[in-house]
C-alpha cells in the first residue's frame, strides 16, 4: 500500500555516479545491484528513475536536483565516488543540495562494513534531506551495497513518513521497517 | 564539592524544543526527565535554568545563547527537535551558536540507541561549546534520554574541567564521573 | 619497496600541536611515539619529516602546509591538541588545509578509545587529504596514539594508493595493509 492513490507508485532515483560506466568502458554494476535490492525488500508499488553520471561535481548535483525535483523521487539511492580519490565527490555533492544532513547513515553503514574491511573508514559516504527526499550514498561494489542497505534500510520508511513522503511497506520476514507504535512527538 | 565558592550552584539549562509543548498542546515530558536524571545523579549543588521554545531556528538560538552568555549556563542539555522532519532544526541551532563542535557525543548516543531501534540513525543529535558552556542535544522521548545521558554523563563532568567549567561531582555507584589520573598534557 | 624510485624513502611528516612542548617546558612524546609506531610498523623505506608547534590556529595550518606542499609528505600524522579546551585546534586546523575529509577515521579511534575510557567522546581528531597526502589526527597519550594507529593503520596504504601516493607495505604479522584484490571500480 502507498498512500498515495491507489496504484500509483512512488519513484526512487537510482544515481550511479561513474567516469567508465558513463564512458561505456565498464557495465553498470551498482546501478542493477539497488534496483534488485529494492525489488526484493519493497512490497509497496515503486518505480525507478535510473541514471549514470560522472565522476563530476556539477553533474551529480545536477542530476541529484533533476530527480528530486523533477521527477518526483521520495529517496535517491546513489553509488559510486564515496572514497578518497579526487574524482570521488559524491559526498560534496549530496551535501551541497541537500538542507539537512543525517551522519547516522554513514556512520552506521561504515560500521556495518568495517566488520568485513578495515578499508571501510575510506569510505565517506553520507545521507541528507532535500524538500521531502531522502538521499543516501553508497559504495560502488554490490557486495557492500547490499550490506549497507541491509544496515539501514530499515529506517527509511518512517524517515520518508517525517519528512512528508510515501508511506513505503516492505516484505517481512525479508526486511523489516521499523515504525515506532506512537507519533513523534 | 564545587570548584566555586562554597554554596554556590552551578546552573544547567535545560531546554525543551517543541511546537506542541510551547503552545501548552502538550506536556513538557523531556525537559522533567533531564531535571529527574540530574538530581539523580549530580552530588555537587546545581540550579535548573528551564525553558520551552517552539521548533524556530532564531528561536532556539537565542534560547541557547541567553542561558549561555546571560543565565551562566556551565551546560546545557536540549531535548527535541531532533530528527529528520522539516521543523527539526536543533542540531542547526546548536551548531550556529558553538565555536567547537563535539562528534562523538552524537556518535554514541546513536550507537547506544541503535540497540534498541533502528531508526537510531534518523537522529542527529550533536554537542559542542560555547565559550566555557558544554551543550548537548538528546531526543525527545524520556526512554531515550536516560539511555543517552547514561552513555555520556561520564564524560561531561572532565570535559567541563577542560573548558574552564565548575567541578561537577556525581552519586557513585550510580554514575562514575571519569577523570584521567593526570592532567591532560 | 616503495613505488618511487628504488632507495628513495617517501616522507612521512610527524606534528606534534602543544603549547608546552614547544615552549620547551615539556619533553615530546607525542611524537617519539609516532616515529617508534611507523619503524616498527612500516617494511617500505621512508623519512620522518618532525615538527613541533604551538596551539595555535596558523602556526598548525602553515606547519601542515608545509609538509605537505614543500616537504613532500605522502602522509601527516598530527599528535595533540584535539580535546574540547579552548586552545585545541588541530582539527579545526585540519579542515581548513583539506579538500576533502575522512569521517570514518576519527568515529574509528573514537569507538576504539571508547572501549579504554568513556572521556574517549571529548576528542575531536579526524583526517583528510590535501593534495595527495593523507593527514590524520591523533591524541597526545602515547598509549592513546598507538591504539588509534594499530586500528586506522591497516586502511592507510590502501588510502594513499587511491589518492596517488606511495605504495607502503608493512610488518606482517604486526600489521597488515588490506588491500582489496581488484582495484576499486
């Protein structure tokens, strides 16, 4: 269910931010890997709105605000140029278009992966709210994605309720969205 | 024992961020749970300095820096405001009137809090000081903060010491003040 | 074996941030501690690159800059300086010469630190990279500086690699670089 009207599902913005996948000299790893995660976890109707881009400020800004505020997206899920190379700016990006940050995401996501590699704390991956989206960072690798998603996943349902968007259901036992019994106060 | 002159208190803001409770819509059930906490586990003398304000940027700013720079405040503890939602702007209002920010503060609340729900991360309590005045924020409901303020209280009376704040003393066994042996080089 | 020119040691800048120290009125040992730690650690051939100087805001920007852009440092290790107390400023000082921060290490150090003592919360270090050297703080306690490095240590010639730096091996078993197998995407 979705409480928008019936049948009409919410989209989520899937941003593979990369140089080779948006050269063509590499397949798109990420950007597939989300979509199935989302496919597998949301019971609610959702479509994507999937997009690559470069290693570029201006374009992962631009794109960020494209598909938040054109197309509609409740969450955008971003993968790719969280780490410490200097083309890896995905971070300043979401920071830059975003009005309010959320360090719990990263700071969980990092603990989650730092469980499988000490490299985890190269990662600077981060999550913040602009208008009634969610976006959230997340590396490149498919393994990492589904384990960073997995760690945090169950939060977003009730931030898409706080900050005024679709009420998001998933498939227990799979994934369970916590929702605390009473309203915020 | 005080590091001030013998009787005297020290004072300690307690402010409430809420749209409801400023309207009177609602009971003030943080602000009395930071008051219960403190008279539970403070042995040396302290005087609360309450107040309520609504959810307002310039509203919550001048609150912090009127009980900071007017009422004396060696700390101040906030609860509400905040999460993810639009309205949520304490961690901003907190940020805008401290010259140093404290992470880890915000780090182990939401560690400590994730042991019990999920949605731990969509908190974005931080601390940090002004002038000699440690401030930090915790959430609304009384649960978490006791839960919070048990995971940081340790560590506040030192870190007074080292901002030039009052010598805080604590009810032992309840909660241990922690205190290097040597002065910090 | 080091990735430059056979026989040519990659600089490794130590800073030791203290007031008394450099007044002479203390005996480092900050930084004795860094220089024992890479000796101890590192097998690839490299050149401590020492300093020490006082809290203050533009001396420690200058010093770091000057590690960094003339000495050539591929990797700055700071000690000192990172507390709550008025004149701690070593990561504020940090920032101002980075383009680019690492979260994950000082939320890192702080969890490790935690498990010591709970004032571990009052430090503030972090790292960030200018140019193509990685700078990390650490804290002052010897004890401290070689619990922080045998945690964010085994991510740091896995960093430099990524942000084109020197290519560092280390001591097995004594400390481990992870390196994932493929490069990263």
């Amino acid at each position: 269910m979705c409480c928008m009207a019936a049948g009409m599902a919410c989209h989520i913005g899937i941003l593979t931010v990369s140089d080779r996948v948006s050269r063509g000299e590499y397949a798109d790893r990420g950007g597939p890997a989300i979509d199935d995660y989302l496919t597998d976890v949301l019971s609610s109707p959702w479509k994507a709105v999937a997009r690559v881009v470069p290693d570029e400020l201006p374009r992962v800004c631009d794109a960020l605000c494209d598909m938040v505020d054109n197309a509609g997206c409740c969450l955008v899920i971003t993968t790719g140029g969280t780490g410490p190379a200097p083309r890896d700016i995905t971070p300043e990006a979401t920071e830059s278009v975003c009005q309010k940050m959320m360090p719990g995401f990263g700071e969980l996501m990092r603990q989650v992966s730092l469980q499988k590699v000490p490299t985890a704390i190269l990662s600077r991956q981060t999550a913040g709210i602009r208008g009634t989206c969610l976006i959230v960072n997340l590396p490149g690798q498919p393994r990492a994605i589904v384990e960073c998603l997995d760690a945090v996943f169950p939060a977003i349902p009730y931030c898409l309720d706080l900050i005024g968007g679709p009420y998001l259901t998933t498939r227990e036992p799979r994934l369970v969205a916590y929702r605390p019994k009473k309203p915020k106060k």
